[in-house]
C-alpha cells in the first residue's frame, strides 16, 4: 500500500511539476521577446554566451525529462477503460520523445556551458565550428524525433478526454500547448505553449494530489 501511495502521489506531483519546469526554464531564456529562428551560428553565440541564465532554463528542462517519463508511465497506467490504447501509444511515444528531449539538451545546450568557459580568445576562434551544431551535422540529426514528445502527449491527451479524466478546455488548452512547442526554437511562442499547460495541467495534478 505505501509504494502504490507513493506512486500515485508522484504521478500527481509530475502532472504539476512537469509543465512548470518547461515555463521556467523558458521564460528564463535570453532575448525572450526576439521573435527570430534559430538558424545562425551568431544567434546561437548571442544566445548563450556569457548568459547563465541560459544555461540554467535548459538544465532545468533537462531535469524535466525523468518528471515527463513519470507522467507518460502514470497516464499509460491511468487510461485502462475504451482509450487504452491511446494511452500505450501515447506513452510509448512519449517516453521516446523525453529522451531525445535529454539527448538535445545534453548535445546542443549543456555542452555549450562548456564552450562558454573557454577564454574570450580562445572562444572567438571556435565559435566558427559551432555551424555543425547548428546545422545538426553528424549523428546530431536524431533531434528531430523531438516530435514524438509532442505526438505522445497529444495521443495520451486524447484518450485523458476519451475518459473523462480531464475537461474538454483543458484537453484543448494541453493540446495547443504541445503544439506551440514545435517551433523553430522561438521561445516566447514555446513559453505561451508550456504556459497554455500550467492553467490545463495545474488544477488537474491539485485534484490528484487531494484524492
């Protein structure tokens, strides 16, 4: 009984403590407001750069991933009525996409704390070669599967109305969040998306926590 109350109380506090740790840590972002794709190794450098606040919002999300795979896992265990299968799917999915989300973070961002402790001299004559980075060059093309995070939430999601888990808003509000997510690392449209979640997922995990 105690390991089934903990694994129900961890649920809860994942459905509270995953989408918070995604607004943070974008909303921690520098230049917030600078509606521009990342496509240039100049905007990446402006980005990270001297900026520990940077590093800091992708640490935390990074920290997010094991939170995520505890909510995928708690909602594939949740839905066993007529949308079970979405919440296989979806979970399965999902966890996927939470690890490619660890692999991103760790190849893309983590390592640029790295790069940033170089002496100022020293990082001018490497910053050229961060064109790979930003390009995906190599093994580096495995980010893309980044969607299945997305899709899995959305699948589970689905299934979560299907049964009457949640509200159809707060369904919708947790749909068009994920799908602000996909975008071209513009953060002030991924901070509204994870934004849309806290309001959808907060009441829900508060309504766990309590039964």
């Amino acid at each position: 009984m105690k390991i089934e109350k903990i694994k129900k109380k961890s649920f809860a506090l994942s459905i509270i403590v995953y989408p918070l740790m995604l607004f943070i840590g974008f909303v921690t972002h520098p230049n917030l407001f600078a509606l521009e794709p990342l496509q240039t190794v100049e905007q990446l450098v402006n980005r990270f750069h001297n900026n520990t606040m940077y590093h800091i919002g992708h640490l935390i999300v990074t920290f997010a991933v094991p939170v995520m795979i505890v909510y995928f896992l708690g909602v594939m265990n949740l839905l066993q009525g007529k949308a079970k299968a979405l919440g296989f799917w979806g979970g399965v999915l999902g966890i996927f996409g939470a690890f490619i989300l660890a692999v991103d973070k760790g190849a893309l961002c983590l390592t640029m704390s790295a790069f940033d402790t170089l002496p100022e001299d020293q990082f001018s004559n490497f910053a050229p070669f961060l064109e790979v980075i930003v390009s995906k060059k190599g093994l580096l093309f495995i980010v893309w599967f980044l969607f299945a995070l997305i899709v899995g939430g959305i699948i589970q999601t689905i299934g979560l109305m299907k049964e009457k888990v949640i509200k159809k808003w707060q369904g919708v509000f947790i749909i068009l969040g994920l799908v602000l997510l996909l975008n071209p690392d513009i953060e002030l449209i991924s901070s509204v998306g994870s934004a849309l979640m806290c309001v959808a997922y907060i009441p829900w995990g508060i309504r766990e926590l309590k039964s």
